[in-house]
C-alpha cells in the first residue's frame, strides 16, 4: 500500500464523527476513534520497516532507501494523530 493512500485513510480520522453515521468504513470507524489512530501510526511505522528490511533482505534495490526521506513528514503527522 502506497504511504499517500496510508495518509488518505489515516486524514479519515480527523473526519471521524461526519463518518460514524453513514455506509463509509475506514480503519478509525471500523476500530473507532483510539484505536483507528493506533492502526495508522502501526501501518505508517510498518512501511518504513518494509522497505528497510526488503532492501536489506536483496529483494528491492538500494534506491528504494529513497523513500526514508519522507520520514520527517511522516512523523509529524503520526503526532498530529496524537492531538
């Protein structure tokens, strides 16, 4: 899964109570407003850790180390989770 679309649903969580009501089913409404949060900082964290260790495994080449440059940007929005 592609970070954009992880980021996509994870923005799903700042519209939770538009959400609850109708037929949409993204992870926070799913799991709820907590522990939605929490399964998308997992699914962002278990990206990183992926591409990190198919790399390292010979599976993806080393350019694929690229998208750790996305990280800082990353983890300010895991902490905009947290607000």
């Amino acid at each position: 899964m592609p970070l954009g679309e992880l980021v996509d649903r994870g923005s799903a969580v700042s519209s939770f109570q538009l959400m609850v009501g109708s037929s949409t089913n993204t992870i926070p409404v799913i799991l709820g407003d907590a522990k939605g949060r929490q399964a998308t900082q997992l699914l962002i964290w278990a990206y990183y850790l992926m591409i990190t260790g198919l790399v390292f495994s010979g599976t993806l080449p080393w350019p694929a180390l690229l998208a750790l440059l996305s990280l800082p940007k990353a983890n300010r929005f895991i902490h905009t989770l947290h607000q």
